[in-house]
C-alpha cells in the first residue's frame, strides 16, 4: 500500500501545514463547479472545401455489415466503438467485452518493457485477435484492430528504421520521398503485427513553444497539403490498385483534426482562437489531400477551437468534416480526449458519440466507457442510428483491410519476416532523408565541406547518443532512457563520421566533454534538445537551454583554442541559438534525424578524393527567430521579421559568411525549464521552498537553514556542481513545502503517465516518509515513500518517481495545485534533493507502485 491515509500525528502535521499556508495567503478555496461547453458561435460550413471521398458505391461492402450488424447486440456494437490500450486490458477482455480496437500507447509495450523484442510484439498481436476471433461463448469474430504511434518508423520497436520527425522531412520539400517513408513504415508495421498507425500529423504550427512543433511539416499551410496525400498514400497504398490497404500497407489515421497547431501561446491541448475562415485555410489545409487520397480514419483533436472542444464539437467532426468534406471513414478521439469535453468524463461521454465520434481511445478507462455508452444507448441519450453509423464506419475499414479472412497477424505476408526491420534497404531511404534534411545556416570562411583525411574530434552530449538524435516517440512516449543497446540497426552521428573518416586515412576521436590530447583539425560539436513529446515538451520561450551555458562554453573553448568548429544542433523547433552561431564556423540545424547519423557524415565531409559527396538541399520550413520571444513570426503575417526566413538554406556554392549576430534574446529575469520546480540548489522561478515545524512556516531564503525547534536542519550540498542539493536531516516531526506562487493546473499531465521525479540521496536508514501533493486547504493528495526509500541504495544518487496518478487517487485535485511537493516525517531521516521536477517513465529509476490500491 503505497496512497495511505495518514497517521494521526502526520495527519495533524498536515492540517496544521494546510492551514498555515491558508494563512500565509495562499490557500485556495476548495470549489468545484460543473462546467459546461461554450455556446458556439454561428458557423457556416460553405467555408470549407469539398474534397471528393475517392470510393463509390460499395454494395457488396455494404451488404456484408447490414448482415453482420443484423446479429449484434447493444453490447457487441458497443464494444466496436471502445479502444483500450494494452497496458490496461488483456485479451481475455476482447473476447468478453467484443472490443474493436486496441492501442500501444508511447510508454506501452509487451511485458511492460520499453525494449521488448519484435517477436513479442507479434505474439501479443495474435493473442488479441485470437480472443477477437473466439466465439466459443457467442457473439461474432470481428478481428480486432490493432493501432500504434509509428510516427517516424516503427519507432515503438526494437531494431526499426528511424526516420526524421516531420520538421526535418518538412525541411526537404520532397512529396516523393514522403510516400517511400510511408511505404517503409507500413511494411516495418505489419511485420510486428499491427494494421493501423496514428499518422500522419497534418498540424501547422503557428507558434514554436508548442511541444508538438516537430510533428509538424511547416508552419507554411502549402508544404503541409504538398505531403498529406503522399504519407497517406505510401502508408495505405493507392486507391483502386491491388496494392490499396494489401498486407504490406496499413490505415491511416490524419490528425488532429482540428487545430491543434494554433493554439493560444503554444500550450498544447489548448485553445485555438481564430475565425472559421482563418481555421480553414491555415489548420485545414492538409485534410483535402489526404481524404481524396483515402484516409481511412481521422484523429479528433485534445483541443478547442474558440473555447469548445474539438471532440465534441459536431459542427466540425459531422457537418464538416463528414458532411461538407465527405469523410467516408471514422473518427478516433485522441488518449482520453472525450473526458476533457465539460460535463463528460474519461469514463462517460454520450456527448462524444453525439458529436459525431465513432471511436473513444479509452486507454485505462475502457470499461467504465463500455458500460456508461451500453447505458447511454439503452437509455436513447444516444441515438441507435448514430452508434448503428458509427459501427458501419468502423466495419467498412476493417473489410477494406481484409482482417475477417488474413488471420493471425504471423500468419500474413509480412509477419515475422523480421529481416525487414532496419534493413538496409530501409535505412538507405532514411539516410538520403536525412541528406535532405539538413539545413545550413552559416558557412563562414566555406569551413564545409570537411576533408575526412585529418584528424576530426566529435564532441558534444548528442555526438555518439542515438536517443538523443531520435527525439521523442522512440521506444517510449518521451524518448528517454534509452541505450545504445537499444538500437541495433543505427549510426549515431559519431559514428558515421568515423566510419568514412576512417575509410579515407583520416583519424575520427570522440570526445563528449571537448577535452583531447592530440589537437585536432576540426571540432564538430552535436548539442541541442534532450527528448520530449507533447505537453511535456511545451515552453515559454524560444531561448535554447536556458541558464545552461555547457554547450556555448564548449563551443568557445575550441574557438579560444583556435580549431575551426562546425555545429550541429538537434532540436524539435527553431530556437534562439544567435550566441552559439556566432561561436561556431559553420551551424547546422540537423532538427531530429533518427537513425541513419551517417547521413549527417554524406553532407558534413568530403570523400577520399576531396570531392563533395552530397550537396545540402534542405530548406527552412519553419521560420528561425531574431529573438527567443519571436515564437510566431510565420511566412505571410504582417510584420513579419525573422533571423533567418522560410525558406532559407545555404548550399556549398553560396557565400556562407554571416556577419556577428545580436546576442540579445530579448527577454529579463531567470527562466526555468517548464516542469522544473527545483534545481541547482533553489526552487525554480515561481516557487518557494518552506520549512514546516511546530512553529510555523518558514521560507527558506538562505542555507543553512533550521526550523526553531531544531526538528529539521538543511544545508547545501554538491551533487553535479558546488551546493547544487540540499541534505535535509530530521531529528524529529517537521517538514519542507515548495510551494508554486500560481496554481497549476496539471490536468495534461495526469492523463499519462506523467510523473514528480524526486533526484534524491538517502544516507541513513528508510523511515517513514510522506509525500503531500497540496491544492488547498482540506485538499490533496498524499502517499508514503517509505518503500521508495527502502529501496534506494543508500549513499547513491537515484531518481525516484511517483506517479500523478497515484497522487490523484489520493484525493489531489489536479486542476488546482499549489504545493507540488510536501515531504514530511518524524525522522530521524537523511535525505538530499538536487532536482524536482515532472518527468515520465524511463526517467525515474525507481517508481511508487500504487496499483494495488
């Protein structure tokens, strides 16, 4: 048991601690009201084009699901409509619940391990169509479908072809290569036994603090429609030929419809405010090409448009979207989308299916979704004709797919020919999309193209770290946690250099931390963005690490050295780096390019004769800003003034001089990484941290600090540098808060997996320990750490997490936070701090389990 109910003297500790922070001015009332959706304004759907749905009539199709849904029950079309993830199901409920749909959600794997192995991919697809299949206690066989985030390659699985996130292939303007990606994805795909990917991502991106700005094509609505129809059909093939949704290709699902790139200062799941002409001719723009292309399914968006939720809005899911543009397949919502709509929950939502959804992604909440929508249709809130088109349109892709006579997915053309995965014939496409990606920004002195017959140094923590290259969605939601191990068919950039360095006599030395003993010739330095995905990934501000200066010191320390540096950063969004363009000779903007490091290596270096191997093509799809609060400046606003346009790429036969540029971001005050409460020895921008004892609350300003009883002493303590953690040392009842000046809402976060990682050093022995998630008086959360503890070896520094969810379970409002940690115990207790913050799974080395309770 882990969400405890506190002891009496801890539970006067926390009273007593609410209540003194009530009185320091801080408390918030604890009120709840229901919400309600906002009224819409009038809309008028002749705004929107009329792409033509490419299928005509189908009646055999159509003559095969009236026959089949003759038979159905409520339940079994019900069931039809629920998708849950494989983390929160098991086969056993397909069979008894007739489910349609499963998902692997980014932290959702076979065993619970980001790193299982393709066969047991393929193993646990079989199982859920086999219970979809069993009908040894009634109802029909309807073959499950089976749905994952291959969003750039198979990217959940072990030994996939990682190709670069959209912005990189955005960067390429090349349509015909997006349609051989997405024939590569879709056979890596089938191979492990899904048929259905979450993709393509037909955002634009209007504002670059936006956590999902790599998913993105362009910020430029004509690049975006130039690749929709080209992914959608590399990924299901052509309409009316054989090869059309066959074996070796899978459905498409187009998202996220809709807006979910305009949303007011970049906050992902938030609101997008424009007019209805504005939302089509900007956040529209990819879905034409991509329904007269075929897309069998579209993604309903997390967000709002003008205060109403997408998921629940039936202007745009059926007048629109159906009805106006002909959309002949189905719509999913996204993870728990329904429950964000005012008055639904994750577990009941008529007001969804209403709209015009046809699937809830219901990935822990599927069977409270399964009974409400059951009780929703018995009782007529939701009307039999509505659930009766919804099944259809779920019916006809799974009949376009063939799914009722392939079999078990190792039984089709493709499953288990493991072979495919990685294969070199795969990776030679991403490495040319790679090639084609890569932007050069300055060229000083003409310091590129290398000659690979001289001693080359890689620096830099992203030189030799395949993870880091790959960004998000690779093996897990974040991209994080991950090893070299991990990824059997990759170059790391690193790597890829030294291959054709080697090759043609010269030396290639990897040294992360810039320190050498033989002085190279050149320094080519690999920084930029550690992995993120979503919300977790929002920012705000375009500044790049900021209060991190570890990358510009190692770029001036070669500068000061006087080896030539050439650049290239990894990153999911333009970002102000004007300090470190200025340091380097030559900056590459290299965005996130998977896999093939090698193509990195085709651009960057001569061959053995000094002939220039391959050209840089890439050009600017999204516009780099003057400034690191410059976050929506796009190609065609009023105004418009970027430090470097859409558009914009240099190649060998330009001039690559750039004169020094203003190193100015444009901002004042410290800033902090979002999520970030601690670091560095004091809380972050924002928060305080306060001492909590018999004698009231107390901010702690300075260290050492004590509490006036003497119950808890902190001081500083080195960790990764001098007094960057606090030791706390209890001798006896008392507390620590930090406390955030603002509520935060972290409603986002609680629907994942989303986690408060604690870097934390235990040096005596594991006492009891509770953790206080606080929203106000008589509100929160609270779980005890003593197993976290107990399990951390002592004297070792150990990042240890515990679950929003839990935290949630134990009565945390989410929506209200105001004290995102409060640690309090009897002691006596040793415990040192050096960071808190939000992270996710693969972050945390040890986890609270509160599963059980």
């Amino acid at each position: 048991m882990t969400a405890t109910t506190p002891s009496p003297h801890r539970r006067r500790m926390l009273l007593r601690g609410a209540l003194v922070l009530s009185l320091a001015g801080i408390g918030i009332a604890a009120t709840c009201g229901a919400q309600t959706q906002p009224t819409p304004a009038a809309h008028d759907a002749t705004l929107w084009p009329q792409p033509e749905w490419p299928f005509g009539a189908e009646p055999e199709l159509e003559a095969r699901i009236t026959a089949l849904m003759a038979g159905m029950s409520v339940e079994d079309k019900v069931g039809q409509l629920i998708q849950g993830d494989i983390a929160s199901l098991t086969p056993e409920d397909v069979r008894r619940y007739r489910l349609g749909s499963v998902l692997a959600g980014g932290n959702s794997d076979p065993g619970g391990r980001y790193d299982a192995s393709p066969a047991q991919w393929l193993a646990l697809a079989d199982a859920f169509y086999e219970a979809s299949m069993d009908t040894s206690t009634g109802g029909h066989g309807i073959p499950i479908l089976f749905g994952i985030d291959a969003v750039h390659g198979q990217s959940n699985v072990v030994g996939a072809t990682l190709f670069p996130h959209n912005i990189g292939l955005g960067a390429t303007r090349d349509a015909d290569l997006m349609r051989r990606i997405g024939e590569i994805t879709a056979v890596e795909t089938r191979v492990t036994g899904m048929e259905w990917t979450f993709a393509p991502t037909v955002a634009v991106p209007r504002d670059d603090r936006w956590g999902r700005t790599y998913e993105g094509y362009s910020e430029a609505p004509e690049v975006v429609a130039s690749f929709s129809a080209a992914m959608v059909e590399g990924l299901q093939g052509e309409v009316g030929s054989e090869a059309f949704l066959d074996g070796r290709h899978v459905a498409s699902s187009v998202k996220h419809f809709l807006g979910d790139g305009g949303t007011r200062n970049g906050i992902d799941q938030g609101d997008t405010q424009v007019d209805e002409a504005t939302l089509v001719r900007i956040h529209n723009a990819g879905y034409p090409p991509a329904l007269e292309a075929g897309a069998q399914i579209v993604m309903a968006s997390f967000n709002s448009w003008n205060g109403v939720k997408t998921t629940g809005n039936r202007h745009l899911l059926t007048d629109v979207l159906k009805a106006r543009m002909n959309f002949g397949g189905f719509v999913v919502s996204d993870w728990n989308g329904h429950g964000q709509i005012p008055g639904c929950s994750n577990e009941r939502c008529p007001q969804a299916f209403n709209a015009g959804l046809d699937m809830a992604m219901a990935p822990d909440s599927w069977k409270g979704m399964y009974d409400s929508t059951v009780a929703a249709v018995r009782a007529g809130t939701i009307p039999m004709a509505r659930i009766d088109d919804a099944v259809r349109r779920v019916l006809r892709v799974k009949l376009r797919l063939g799914l009722f006579e392939a079999g078990r997915p190792s039984q089709r053309p493709l499953g288990g020919d493991y072979d495919l995965l990685g294969s070199p014939a795969h990776r030679a496409v991403a490495r040319e999309a790679v090639r084609k990606s890569l932007v050069l920004l300055k060229n000083q002195g003409g310091v590129l193209p290398l000659d690979p017959r001289r001693h080359v140094l890689v620096a830099g923590d992203g030189a030799d770290d395949v993870g880091k290259q790959s960004g998000g969605w690779t093996l897990n939601w974040q991209g994080r946690g991950t090893r070299r191990a991990d990824f059997p068919n990759a170059d790391s950039i690193f790597e890829g250099i030294e291959r054709q360095v080697e090759a043609a006599g010269g030396t290639a030395t990897l040294a992360v931390d810039g320190t050498y003993e033989a002085r190279p010739d050149v320094a080519v330095v690999v920084f930029g963005e550690d992995p993120y995905a979503e919300f977790q990934g929002d920012v705000p501000t375009l500044a790049y690490k900021p209060g991190d200066d570890a990358d510009l010191e190692l770029i001036r320390r070669f500068e000061a050295d006087g080896i030539p540096v050439v650049a290239v950063f990894l990153s999911g969004r333009p970002l102000w780096v004007n300090r470190e363009i200025n340091a380097a000779d030559a900056f590459v903007a290299a965005w996130l390019p998977g896999s093939e490091g090698a193509g990195v290596a085709d651009v960057l270096l001569r061959d053995a004769q000094g002939r220039v191997q391959h050209d840089f093509q890439g050009r600017l799809s999204f516009s780099w800003p003057r400034t690191a609060v410059q976050f929506e400046n796009n190609v065609g606003q009023p105004g418009y003034d970027p430090q470097f346009a859409f558009g914009y790429g240099l190649t060998y036969a330009d001039d690559g001089d750039l004169a020094p540029l203003p190193e100015s971001p444009g901002i004042t005050g410290p800033l902090a990484a979002p999520g970030v409460y601690f670091a560095r020895g004091r809380a972050s921008g924002g928060f305080s941290m306060r001492l909590l004892a018999g004698d009231g609350a107390q901010p702690v300003t300075s260290l050492p600090a004590a509490s006036g009883d003497g119950h808890l002493r902190i001081e500083g303590m080195d960790h990764e540098a001098q007094e960057d953690a606090w030791r706390m040392r209890w001798s006896g009842e008392a507390g620590v808060a930090l406390v955030a000046d603002e509520p935060l809402d972290l409603t986002r976060e609680a629907n994942g997996d989303v986690m408060l990682v604690l870097h934390a050093r235990r040096g005596g022995d594991a006492v009891p320990l509770s953790l206080t998630a606080g929203c106000g008086e008589g509100c929160g959360g609270t779980v005890e750490m003593q197993p976290l503890l107990a399990r951390m070896p002592a004297g070792t520094w150990t990042r240890i997490g515990v679950p929003l969810k839990c935290l949630v379970r134990a009565g945390l409002d989410v929506a209200r936070v105001r004290v995102p940690m409060q640690l309090e115990t009897a002691g006596p207790l040793d415990l040192a701090l050096s960071r808190v913050a939000l992270g996710t799974q693969g972050e945390a080395e040890q986890v609270l389990d509160c599963s059980a309770d």
